[in-house]
C-alpha cells in the first residue's frame, strides 16, 4: 500500500507542475498573440458598427467586404477589410491607414511602441519595402519607396488569423515557416487570390478617367492616358486582373492602338472566358480593323454568353455604339444576331 501511496503522490505532483507550466504557456502565448489596436478598433474582434463609432460612416463602398472611410488629420483614407468571425458576426480583418505624407520609422517607434528591429522584411509587388512585426503586434508597415529613407506611408492592421496567413496584396512577402523559407528558395512566386483593395482602387480610379474623357473632349487624351496608367497599376498589382485587361484593351482601342488592344482584350478572354463584355469589346475592335469574320465570331460568342446591352447593337439610336459599322455592313451581322432571337428594328 505504501508504495501506491508513494506513486500516486509523485503522478500528483507531476500533474501539478504540467498545470503549472500549461498556465505559464498560456499566459505568454496569449500575451504574444496580442493584436494592435488603432484607435479601440482592433482587428479580429471590432464590428462594423464599431468602426463607424470611431471613424464615421464609409465615404465609398469598394466591394461586398472592404469600404473606404474619410480622411482624419495627418491620415489621407482608411481601407478597410471585413470577414465573418465563428459567431458570424462581420468584424474587422484589415485596417490600411494611408498617411498624408511618409513618416520615419523612428517617429512611428515612438508612438507605437515598436520593437528595434522587424521581425521580417520584404517586398511588395510595386517594388516598395515592406515590414512586418508578429511579435505582439500584427501589423505591417508599407514604405514610400523600396528604402527606409523614403519613409512609411501606410500602416497595416490585421488580425491575428489574417496575419498568419499572409496579409494578402498589395502585400506580397510575410513571414514564412522555415520549410516555406526552403521552398522559397527553389519554387517561383505564383500569383493567387483575389484582386487586393488597392488593384480594385486603381480600376475604380481608371473607370472615372474614363467618364471624364467622355464628359470632356477638350481633355479626352489626357483622362484617356491617366485611366491607361490606372488599369496598368491594377495589373501590376494583381496580374490575373480580367477586367483590368478589358478596360485598358478598350483605352488601346480608343486611342487607335490596335494591336495593344487586341492582346490585352485576349489576354482578359484566356483569365475569364466567360465574360460576355469581353468578347463585344474584341468585336468591336475586330470591327474597326475590318476583321469581320474574327468579329462575327467573337459577336457570336458574347451573345452566347448573356451579352444584352441590345441598343449598342442597333444602326442608330441612343447607346448605339458607332465601332461596329463594319460589322453592321455584313449579312453575316443579321444572321448572328437572329441566331440569339435579337430582333433589332432599324
């Protein structure tokens, strides 16, 4: 019996040190897994309608998961991401803060207490330098430029889960496990994901050139060659950027550079071959060129797809969209069209 005793004490007291030090773990994992807060608002935890206490109403929706919140002093805009928590709640994912002007890092330690050194360094896919802290801090720091010296111009606050995984563009590197660090090594970046708030921004602000070219003849070239710099910084930042591709190849088309047009117009085609705009913006185009038999083809093929903006179709009227004469002139143009039972009355 003694000797049972003498066991049960020593599992006892083995079982005491394991809570002991499972407490001791804990206590400093929880305490490293801390994610930074801006202003209450923290990553992982505060809902949209919390974020609207502190930063107002969003100044624009981008897409169903990210909106833009209004300047502040010293802060040009906010980006901010959501994402569903386990409860289903909509809590925040990602906080971009765009500074007016780039800060030092030195200034940005003080008032943030960052540690001396990042945990990591990298590049994002623009060229600029990029640092990450996944201490007790989940944030990134995006610079003016590819060096220190050009400054921070935007800080980064995520969640723990977000962080992790990698922030995801315009962000490119993170911090990788040493297996991935190996890996890195041997295997080529492959682009993936979706489109980053900033590609999406960049497409948005193209989009608005492009109005102003139509609302402003006087400065048609000029609003005409800012959107072709927009929706080529929308590609750089996400290179499967479809839509991108499409409204740049049309800006070619507009500008009578022809065969720009057509090799970002196929190039939208081949990343997604279902989009029916796609193939009338490669009608139009073949048209233009006299290229009827590829722009029947490509008619054929955005009808096929759901292509119903059927005024744009018509000889004249309003919305008729004056690029497709040289199609309209061909019998083949008729029989296309009644192939999709569209009846258009002259």
């Amino acid at each position: 019996m003694r000797k049972i005793k003498i066991l049960q004490s020593k599992i006892g007291g083995c079982i005491a040190l394991l809570l002991v030090m499972a407490f001791i773990l804990f206590f400093f994992t929880q305490k490293a897994y801390t994610v930074t807060k801006y202003k209450g608002i923290q990553p992982g935890l505060s809902t949209q309608e919390e974020v609207s206490d502190v930063l107002g109403a969003p100044t624009q929706k981008i897409d169903d998961s990210a909106y833009e919140y209004g300047p502040n002093t010293g802060i040009d805009k906010y980006i901010i991401e959501y994402s569903q928590d386990q409860e289903g709640k909509t809590v925040v994912d990602r906080l971009d803060m765009y500074l007016s002007k780039p800060v030092t890092r030195k200034a940005l330690a003080g008032q943030m207490k960052l540690p001396d050194k990042a945990d990591k360094d990298g590049t994002s896919s623009t060229g600029k330098l990029v640092e990450f802290y996944g201490g007790k801090k989940s944030l990134v720091l995006t610079y003016q430029g590819e060096a220190e010296k050009s400054g921070v111009k935007m800080v980064s606050f995520l969640s723990r889960n977000r962080f992790e995984e990698g922030p995801g563009e315009p962000i490119t590197a993170r911090i990788p496990t040493p297996v991935e660090e190996e890996e890195e090594r041997e295997t080529p970046p492959v682009v993936v994901g979706k489109p980053s708030i900033e590609a999406k921004i960049h497409l948005q602000q193209g989009m608005t050139y492009v109005t102003l070219a139509q609302a402003n003849p006087k400065k048609k070239k000029e609003n005409y060659k800012n959107a072709e710099l927009e929706f080529t910084q929308a590609i750089e930042l996400y290179p499967k950027y479809a839509e991108a591709y499409s409204n740049r190849g049309v800006i070619y088309m507009q500008q009578k550079k022809y065969n720009k047009s057509e090799i970002d117009l196929l190039k939208a085609a081949d990343i997604n071959p279902k989009d029916p705009y796609v193939q009338y913006n490669l009608a139009a185009l073949y048209s233009l060129q006299k290229k009827t038999d590829l722009g029947l083809d490509a008619m054929d093929k955005a009808l096929e797809l759901g292509f119903n903006n059927y005024d744009a179709l018509r000889p004249r009227g309003k919305g008729s969209d004056p690029d497709l004469k040289n199609l309209r002139k061909d019998p083949g143009y008729k029989q296309v069209l009644e192939k999709h039972k569209v009846f258009i009355l002259k």
